[in-house]
C-alpha cells in the first residue's frame, strides 16, 4: 500500500476513532479481473480495523470511473459487513475515470450528510497504481477540475487522503490535490499501517516532554506580519492527543515603528530687544556610531523677520484633490496650500512652485465607458516666482460648478508631475511633492508604479489624507510616503485642522528644503521600508545621504517594485531574490512570485517531513510533529525529488 496524506499520526494501541469516511475506489485502474479482485481486498482491509457504528466510524463507498455512483451513504452502513458488501457491488470499468466527478459526488451527496465538527469527515480516493498502461494520469482540464472541487472540499471543512495500491499516483494528479505539499508513506505488509495514518481522532493520551514554547516574529509588511508560535510536544488544538510539535499561526499589527530621523523648526516668542530665539532640531540614526543623535542650532532674528525661510532651494509641486468628494471643503484645501506658498522662499534661484488640481470623471463611447483623467496646471513649474500673483490664480481654482461626480485619479497626476519635473525641474535640486486629498485613489494599480517612478527620481513625496477615516486608504498613502511615513504623512478627521497643520508644516520645509546638513552624511544615514502588498507586489525604498563628487551631501531615494512569495510551510511571505531555509529545506523567491522548491537527492520537496542525511543511506528524516524516522530516501518521479518514508 501506498498512502499519500498530509498528516501522519502513530498510535501503538488499537484505533480509537470517531470519524466519518467516505470511500472513493477508481474501477477503471486495474488491468485484469484478478488485480480489481486484489484491490477489493485491499479497500476492505483498509478499514477493517475501525470500528463501525452510527456513534464511531460511519463509512460510505463511491464508485468513480467516466461516471460516479454512491454504492452506499452513511445511513446504509451500520457495520463492516454491510461495508464489505457494498465493495463487493463494485464492477470494473474499461472507462478511464474522471476523479473530479467523484469529488464532487461525494461533496454534493455525501458529506453533505456527515456529522458536524468536531467529528472529522475524510474522503479517501483509493486506486489500483499496479497498471502500468494506465499511469499516464490525467488531462489538463481533468487535472484544473480536481483542483476546484477540492478547493471547495476543503471550505466546507472536508479533508482529502489519496491511496495508491501497489504503486505511487500520477504526480500531476496530486499536486492537482495536494499542492506541493504532499508526502508517500510506503507498507508493502500490513493494511492496518495505512489505516492508522488515516486516524483523525483521539488515541490514548502519551506522556510529553516539553522544550520550551518559542515566538518568531516574520517580517513586517504594511501594518501586519505573521507570527508563529511552536509548543514542542504540546496537544493539538483539534483533540489528537498525541506527542508533537504544534505550530499556531497569527496575523497580528506591527508595533509602529519610528525612524530616528527629523527636522524641527520651534520659534520662541518675541523678546524686549525686539528679537525672537529660533531653535533647529536635527535628529538621525549615526550608523557609524549606532546610536541616535540630536543636533540643535539657535540663533536671534528680527521677530518681524522670524518666518521668512532663507536658504531654500528646491523645486515643489502641490498638488490638490478636486474629486467630488472634496467638494465642500475644496476652499478650505486651497487655503493650506496658500498658507504654505506664503511661507516659501520663492524664487527664480530658491524656491520655484508649481500647483495643479486633479481629479477624473467617466465617459462613454457606445457601450464602452473610459476613465479621464482632468489635471489643471494652476500654476506651472517655475514660471511664476510673484508670490500674490501666485496665490491669485490658485485662489481662482475654488470655482466648482464643473467639478461635480468626478473621481480621484492620483497616480495619472502624479506621472505628470513626474514628467514636469522632467521637463522644467533643476538638476541636483532637492524635489518634493505635497499630495492633500480626502480618499483613496481610483487608479491604484497606476499609482503604485508612479510612486515608484518618481521616487526613482529622487523625489521626496508628502501626503495629507483628511475627511471620514473609512475613505481613506491608510496603506495607499503610507505606501506614497514611505521609508518616511512617519513624518511625512498627516493624517486628520476634520478639514478645519488644515490651517494648522499648514502653517506647522511650513516651519519644517524651512530646513527641508535647504540642502542637506552635512552631518547627514558623514554619519551614513539611510531609512528603508516595505509597502503594503498590491497583486502580489511590494515596494522596497531606501533613502540614503552621500557626498558627490564636489562633496555636497545629497539625498537620494531609491525605490523597487518585487514580488512577494509565500513559505509553503509556515505561510511566510518573502520578497522576491530572498533566500531562505525552514525545516532543512532550501526556498528561493522568483520574479515572478513562485517559491522555487530545489530538488535533489539530499533535500526533498516535501513540506511537512524533511529527509536530512546522515553519511550514507539509510538517511534520517524527522517530521512535523518531531518524531525520526529511518529508512526515509528521495526517489525520482516524473522528474522530481519526492520523499518517502518506509514504515
């Protein structure tokens, strides 16, 4: 016999089991009447050590060849006698079978009887692999039908065991039924081996001796991370009372994270000799010396004076949400923008400004329905360095009467105001762009590769989410600001607190838009960060300060998009190009979000046993639940490594 499962459980004693199986039996894999005859004999022996009542093991049999037939259902089985005639009923078939038709069979009109959790419900799909002329398996729109129905199976709280008599199953078929995580347990002796490995219950409670409890922490990415918990030799939450090494599984929220790493502008009050005290706050992580440090610089200024920002140079776009959401509080949003314009030292050689609206709206060509998107340049990049006539026609933006049902295409702006800076933005200037908007994007796809683009660019970007928090994207916007979400994204439940945040924010881009303080870096200062997931995809960022070659420290940003992989094992995700290794067995991410599996004779694709050697064969291999076991060895087939454990 050969049993393909997912969990093996061993009980020295007689079974104790409280299960409902049902028994699907292919009568087209035998070759002659004499084999179909042996596989009879082998269905009945498979189960003939549980023990069978409405109360204990309820059974019923399926016959699967072109068609699928219930020989017998849970009600018309009261012993294994009534079992044994019911094989008996079983004729062979010339057809090949479709095994999809009796997943489905046995979901639709069988299991759909079985008793509620916590009693287990088991299909066990049986076939005769001594027929060599029938091991070609099966096509490719059979193989993607078994993989639906038992996806469906498996939502409804069903588990799935394959048994191959005298040979293995079709590798195609069981990945269409297990995946990749699938393992071959091998008894050429006693039918009562595969029986036990069908035990989905209580056996008698063994003694445990327990190392110790252990919590890992997987990486963060967005807000959330997986954690695993191991309890070696603890129960099962599920009642197998047996010695093993439990693994729980979480989806918790990371501990926010602060970079050590801000600018601080604070302007005392006005003194008697007519000056006010200006203190300038610079903190970062020295990596040279691995510790955080605090700079501060004072000096007086004319308290007439003490707002002016000196020194900037930087090229800045606004630019602000015009959807038809915004609409009521869209004065309110220009006014921010005003407020921070007024603070900027604007100027041919200092700070030139640029300000566009954005939104989108929906038209329709015959049956067909296009996206627009509706950017308007308020004012253009460096054209305009007077700040009244400045703030005059971003004033005049508030007329709103054609603006109404439109959307919120951010990512179209934002590759737009990539190609300003493109085309009128200033070499080796520092670059930013303040995003203030009061919902989610409605191009999120285009807005994850423009962020990424334009961060490429060397592109610093802000972002102000305000309104009802349940239309906000949290992840979008931090997935804009990052590696430095946590001071260069605002978010705020009313539009009134715009003002002030308006004018605090301005304060910062006083030294923000100065050239980086060379301290910077001479202490190597780099910030990095994960983006939430999108289709599959993250963003990895990295910031770093670095002298050019006339040893002017710059800010450079650096931004790619990966795919994420999932560890087979624990459900870890990685990134792609990262390598890793989980209980013996080597992975590796691709480009295109598969978990590459090596194969060879010393490492085994197999999730839940690993097959370590140990000098020369017989290896040792030790599974899930902790437990050794010898005489395990890696075969080929169909051109992969799978392991095999011989009890």
């Amino acid at each position: 016999l050969i049993l393909v499962h997912q969990i093996e459980l061993s009980c020295s004693t007689s079974p104790c089991i409280n299960l409902d199986l049902v028994v699907a039996v292919d009568t087209s894999s035998s070759c002659s009447q004499t084999q179909f005859d042996r596989l009879l004999s082998e269905v009945k022996a498979l189960v003939s050590k549980f023990p069978i009542g409405p109360t204990k093991t309820r059974l019923a049999l399926i016959g699967m060849s072109q068609t699928a037939q219930v020989l017998a259902n849970f009600d018309d089985l009261t012993s294994l006698s009534d079992f044994n005639s019911a094989v008996d009923r079983l004729t062979m078939s010339s057809e090949r079978a479709e095994i999809s038709k009796g997943i489905k069979l046995a979901r639709e009109s069988v299991l759909n009887k079985a008793r509620a959790a916590p009693t287990p419900r088991l299909l066990a799909l049986v076939k005769d692999r001594q027929c060599a002329e029938r091991i070609t398996g099966s096509s490719d729109a059979e193989l993607a039908s078994i993989k639906s129905e038992v996806a469906v199976l498996k939502l409804t709280g069903n588990a799935v065991h394959a048994i191959g008599i005298g040979g293995l199953w079709n590798s195609h078929e069981l990945k269409a039924i297990f995946g990749t995580n699938y393992l071959l347990f091998k008894n050429t002796n006693k039918a009562m081996e595969s029986a036990k490995s069908l035990n989905n219950k209580v056996c008698p409670k063994p003694a445990c001796k327990s190392s110790g409890r252990t919590v890992k922490r997987e990486t963060c990415f967005g807000k959330s991370q997986h954690v695993l918990t191991v309890n070696d030799s603890a129960f099962t939450s599920s009642g197998m009372e047996v010695c093993r090494q439990q693994i729980a599984r979480s989806f918790q929220s990371c501990a926010e994270k602060h970079s050590c790493y801000k600018m601080e502008r604070s302007i005392g009050s006005c003194q008697a000799d007519g000056n006010s005290e200006i203190v300038e706050t610079l903190q970062f992580l020295d990596r040279k010396k691995q510790s955080c440090v605090t700079y501060e610089e004072k000096h007086k200024v004319n308290c007439f004076r003490a707002s002016e920002c000196k020194d900037q140079v930087a090229d800045v776009v606004i630019m602000l949400d015009k959807s038809g959401s915004i609409l009521s509080h869209y004065s309110t949003v220009v006014d921010s923008a005003k407020a921070i314009i007024r603070s900027l030292n604007i100027g041919e050689r200092n700070v030139r400004i640029g300000v566009l609206s954005f939104n989108g709206y929906l038209s329709y060509s015959g049956s067909k329905t296009h996206v627009r998107d509706l950017l308007e340049m308020l004012v253009n990049l460096g054209d305009e360095f007077d700040v009244f006539e400045i703030i005059r026609k971003v004033d005049e933006s508030k007329t709103l009467d054609k603006y109404e049902f439109r959307g919120t295409n951010t990512g179209s702006a934002l590759k737009e105001v990539k190609k300003l800076f493109n085309s009128k933005g200033r070499r080796n200037v520092f670059k930013a762009v303040v995003i203030i908007t009061d919902g989610g994007s409605n191009d999120a796809k285009v807005l994850f590769q423009a962020v990424s683009d334009i961060k490429n660019d060397n592109v610093t970007l802000y972002a102000v989410g305000v309104g009802d928090p349940d239309d906000l994207d949290f992840d979008e916007l931090k997935m804009i600001t990052s590696p430095e979400s946590d001071r260069n994204l605002f978010i705020f439940n009313k539009f009134d607190q715009l003002r002030h945040w308006a004018l605090n924010f301005s304060a910062r881009l006083c030294m923000e838009l100065r050239p980086p303080n060379p301290k910077l870096c001479e202490a190597d200062v780099q910030i990095k960060s994960i983006s939430p997931c999108l289709s599959e995809k993250m963003q990895t960022t990295t910031v770093n300060f670095k002298y050019d070659t006339v040893k002017t420290c710059i800010k450079h940003l650096k931004n790619e998009i990966k795919a994420t992989c999932v560890d087979p094992i624990d459900g870890s995700d990685h990134l792609e190009g990262e390598s890793w290794t989980n209980m013996c067995h080597d992975f590796r991410c691709d480009s295109s979000g598969n978990t590459i599996l090596p194969t060879s004779v010393k490492k085994c694709v197999a999730a839940d046993f690993s097959c370590k050697p140990i000098g020369a064969a017989p290896f040792r291999c030790r599974n899930i639940d902790g437990e050794e076991r010898e005489n395990c060895q890696c075969i080929d087939k169909d051109g992969e490594a799978v392991l095999v454990v011989d009890n």
